[in-house]
C-alpha cells in the first residue's frame, strides 16, 4: 500500500447543491481573493441543497444559549462539543439545557422533524434572525450539521483565543447527507510514533469535514504500537525504535481506549490494522519463536518492505493472532478489524491462502468484520463476501477486485496516486514520497470513487479514505502539511453528491478554508492551484514593490520577489522553484500580501 518498489513498476456547476444568490465565480489560482462573510457556497464538503436567505442573519452574542433533544444524552453531547467550540473564540458562556419544545431564540440541537431524506448520517439546518436549527434522525447527523454551522461562522471562530466578533451566521436552509456512509482517514503510527494528544488533534481536524472513520496503522515492520498484555515484548522491545532510529514508543491499552472515547466523542470509529502475515518484522524480532527457523531478526529502522513473513505452518502464529485479535477487539466497540495483508513477497501464494483462511474466521469469531488491503481479493478459496477489501492501486485494472466486486465483496476506494496523503505535492515538496507519483489538491479532487476501478461500481463502494503514511513525518505540524488541503478533497468525494464535483467551484470554497486553518494553526500547504482567502480583515492585495519571480532567472539569498500578489525572500540559491509550492521549510520565505 506504500511501496517505494512500486514506483520501478510505474511508468460543471454545482449540480445538485442550489445556492439562489450566492455566486461560485471561477478564478485562477492567482486571482486576488478578499474573504467575504461566510456564505453557504463556502462549505466543505459541499452540501446535498442548500438556499440561501440574504435578508437575514443570525447573531450569536452573549445571551445566546445552545438547546439540544430532551432525553438525548448523545444530543446534549453534541450540544456540549458545540458549546465548548464556540466559548473559545467568543468568550460567550453559552449555556447548554434540554429544550422544551423548540426554543424561540438560541441554536437547537433538535432528533425530531428532520427529512428522513437525511438518513442516519445527514441534518437539516435552518437559519433565521432569532434562532439556527439543526434537525436529525440521530445524533451523528447533529454533529455533521454542528460541522457546517462552524463554517458558516466567521473564520475567527476556529481561534483559540478571545476574539471581538461579530459572530454571524448567513440565513438560509441546508437539507444535506452523505454520499457513502464511510468516510475515513489513516494514519500510520508505526514507521513513526505519535504521542496521543497529536492523534486526538488530528481527530478535532479530521471531524470539522465530517469524516467518520480513523484507520489506526498500528504495527508494521519498524514498530509495534500497542501493548499486547498476553505478549508483552511486542510493545516494549518491538516498539523501541522507529524509522530513522529514535525512541518510538506504544499506547498502553488504557492509552488505546482514550484514543477511541476521544473519537467516539468526534462521531468518529477507531479502525485498528495489525499487518499481517507480512509487515511483521516488529513482532518477529520480539519472539523467536514466530520464525521459522526460531531466531530473532534485529529491529528495522529503514523503509523496505516485503521482506518479513510470520510462519505460516506454526501453530504458535494463530495462538498469537487469536490473542492479539481477542485483546484488541475487546477494547474496541467499532464492527471492523483491519487484517493488512499487503506486500506479503516473502509469504508464498499457498502460504497466504492458508493464513487468510484461518485468521479471518478468527476475527469473526471475536465479533468483528475483517478489512483487508486488496491483495486479499486473490486469496482462494475467496474471502467471506463480508469482507472489505481497501483498494490502493494504482492502475484502475484489477482483476481480483473487480471478480471479488462481482461475488459481493465491498471495495474501500484509496487509489495510491490520488488520495495517498503521504506523495509529494511536487518535486520540491520537503516531506513525503513520490512512488505513486506527484499528487496535487485537484489530482486528489479529480477522480470518481464509483468508476475509478473497473469491476467496481457505485453500489460495490464501501467508501472512500485517505491513508497517511508517516516514513517522513514525525510531528503533529508534518501530518497537517501533508493533510491539508488534500484531506478536504477526499472527504468531499465521500459527502457530497457526485453531481457536485466541479474543482472550479471545490477550489472556490477550499480556498474559503484557509483563513480557518490560520486561525486554528493549522500548518497547511498554500497550493498555487487554489485562490486562498487571507481573511476577513486583511486588506485587498496592494500594488507589489519587488519585481515578479522569473521561473528561468538564479536567486540568491536575501533576495525579494512578487509572485501570487504576495511577497517572497529566497532563503538560499535557487531557480525555477515557484514561491507558494515549497512549504514552510522550502528555499521561500512567505512575507506576506503586497502592501
């Protein structure tokens, strides 16, 4: 699913969204893009319907109080995240209480009268002049909403900080739910470990674009993330070191349930993946006994793959996978388990067979559903049709998959080469890899979930997801780089219609998400494809005094260029790279908007 090996074997409107008199006008990249008061054309992901009504607003001020369904201990939750969301920016107290009907002011939280249209997962959003009403038929649907009234507020409200307001959310109507009810990210903690407080940071960032699913890589060749009580070495000897060296380090299963109740907390389902039968170098340098030949091999800090295999023909490899299984899945309420099964070039094809038949009934038997990356499709005799097979090729021509489609089996669509996090925005990207090839935010945004693989339509879909691998991350600030502004790209390809795609229109509203990021600190790459807003203050873009970045001239450091209506100071020597597509760690000082 990340192979470097792979790279040698490489070569209209808005359809369904109405927006009476808000305009989506199309612009290039570099147009000067002054951040008006949010609007329902600035949402992401794009809602199912949403009607604006410009003749009112409402105003959240300091009597405004947040209602939430009577009865509902997951509503009123809802209403606390709400609460907590806004007291921060605003100052506001903003008390939350049941209501007793539906309130005549204030923001209500309401699990009754909603279209049953929106489903489990969707909401209905009113706004008027004295009051914002959010209506679902559960409370996940509460919460995506509460995700969109975020976003309909002013882009101070993701500070941290006391700001002066005011906080005003536009009038108008939404009537929105999912496209498929899985919408997932992932995130590898074993090539590099990540202490819990970034892994709960990413769920805050992840949830404010109403994905609903955290895959959890949790052991791979350079690390074992998790305590194992029945094999403790895996954690303390196998989780020891990480890619590059270092200290790695594990959750304690205490640390493990924090993660989930955060995410539960989020709406959000922890999905765990032990790797298996290869990607196992952690375990097997743990205890010899899971080798063949029953010695031990060294810990690895490098990136290879393909390399380990657990022993297939050892009773001992399936008493360790029923005790891993039995713990986690104990520990985890989700329905899913996430098995690997990638990269298995040390595991012979009968081998694989024999190790997919017997350790998918084992996760059966505690209760959950297996996930497998899609290698597993070839496994014979074929897989449950239960199983989820997560499709990262390449190549939109898989055999496997498309037959496995064909018998029943649904397919996890995480193409590698459009909505693998972890590529290159470009050459000079500092972080990342690049063997799926360079993946800008429209490569990520410009594809169809439901027609990218042959074999597998609409109806065969699981869902999509964005996996995160972290061979070059090893902070919070690397994984929301290379994160954002992708991941909103792949979670609109979840949510909204797909006759709502239109990058045209997706690259107006991701550009509305920038001044957000800002305000809640957010290290994001300002791709040039996208107009980005600078926020509600700032003004216009003035005239720029340095003269324009010529793409064929030398620079040397200290010296100053215009481009993009912003001005740039080389750092060091450079030519032809284009200010903006750098990062922050690149040869390009950002100094801000031409004055």
């Amino acid at each position: 699913m990340r192979s470097p090996r792979i790279g040698a074997r490489l070569g209209g409107a808005l359809a369904a969204v109405v927006l009476a008199g808000a305009g989506l006008a199309a612009s290039g990249p570099t147009a000067r893009a002054h951040a008006p008061a949010s609007s329902f054309a600035d949402v992401v992901p794009a809602p199912v319907k949403a009607t604006p009504n410009a003749a009112v607003t409402f105003a959240v001020t300091s009597g405004t109080k947040i209602y939430t369904q009577p009865g509902s201990a997951e509503a009123a939750g809802v209403g606390s995240y709400l609460g907590e969301l806004l007291r921060r920016p605003t100052g506001f107290p903003l008390p939350v209480s049941p209501s007793a009907g539906t309130p005549a002011g204030g923001i209500s939280l309401l699990l009754t009268g909603a279209d049953p249209a929106v489903g489990e997962q969707g909401y209905q959003l009113e706004t008027t002049a004295d009051k914002v009403v959010i209506r679902a038929t559960k409370a996940a649907g509460l919460f995506a909403g509460v995700q969109t009234l975020r976003q309909l507020l002013p882009a101070a409200v993701e500070s941290t900080t006391v700001k002066p307001g005011p906080w005003t959310v536009p009038g108008g109507s939404v009537l929105d739910h999912p496209r498929f009810g899985y919408r997932g990210a992932h995130l590898d903690v074993a090539r590099h470990f990540f202490p819990v407080q970034t892994v709960k940071r990413y769920i805050d960032e992840l949830a404010a674009y109403k994905i609903n699913n955290l895959h959890l890589h949790l052991t791979d060749d350079q690390g074992w993330r998790i305590e194992i009580k029945s094999w403790p070495k895996l954690a303390t000897y196998g989780g020891s070191t990480q890619v590059g060296g270092g200290p790695g380090g594990y959750y304690t299963q205490e640390q493990y349930k924090e993660i989930i109740a955060h995410a539960a907390s989020r709406h959000m389902t922890v999905i765990p993946e032990f790797d298996m039968p290869g990607h196992t170098n952690s375990a097997l340098a743990s205890y010899a006994e899971l080798n063949c030949n029953g010695v031990a091999p060294p810990l690895r800090t490098d990136i290879e793959v393909g390399y380990s295999s657990l022993c297939i023909n050892k009773d001992i490899t399936y008493k360790f996978v029923d005790d891993v299984v039995r713990e986690i899945s104990a520990l985890t309420p989700g329905k899913y388990f996430h098995l690997g099964g990638d990269e298995a070039h040390a595991t012979s094809e009968a081998d694989y067979n024999t190790f997919m038949t017997k350790v998918v009934p084992i996760v059966t038997k505690y209760g959950k559903t297996a996930i497998g990356w899609h290698e597993a499709a070839k496994t014979k005799p074929d897989l449950p049709t239960s199983t989820v097979l997560q499709f990262w090729d390449t190549k939109s021509s898989n055999p496997a998959v498309a037959a496995a489609a064909a018998r029943g089996n649904k397919v996890l669509m995480s193409p590698a080469n459009k909505a693998y996090l972890d590529m290159k925005y470009n050459a000079n990207t500092p972080l990342g890899l690049s063997w799926a090839g360079y993946i800008e935010v429209q490569d990520a945004y410009n594809w169809n979930p439901a027609t990218y693989a042959q074999g597998v339509g609409e109806s065969s879909v699981f869902g999509v997801e964005a996996p995160l691998w972290s061979e070059t991350l090893k902070t919070l600030s690397d994984i929301e780089f290379m994160a954002f502004p992708r991941l909103p790209a792949i979670a609109e390809l979840g949510w909204s219609p797909a006759s709502a795609q239109n990058w045209d229109a997706f690259k107006q509203r991701l550009g509305a998400q920038g001044p957000r990021w800002a305000a809640a600190g957010i290290n994001y790459y300002k791709s040039p494809q996208v107009p980005w807003r600078t926020g509600t203050t700032d003004p216009e873009p003035g005239a720029c005094d340095n003269p324009a970045w010529d793409r064929v001239k030398v620079y040397t450091g200290g010296t100053a260029v215009s481009h993009g209506d912003r001005e740039w100071r080389a750092k060091w020597w450079t030519q032809g790279d284009e200010p903006g597509t750098t990062g922050q760690w690149g040869v390009w000082q950002d100094l801000g908007a031409c004055k």
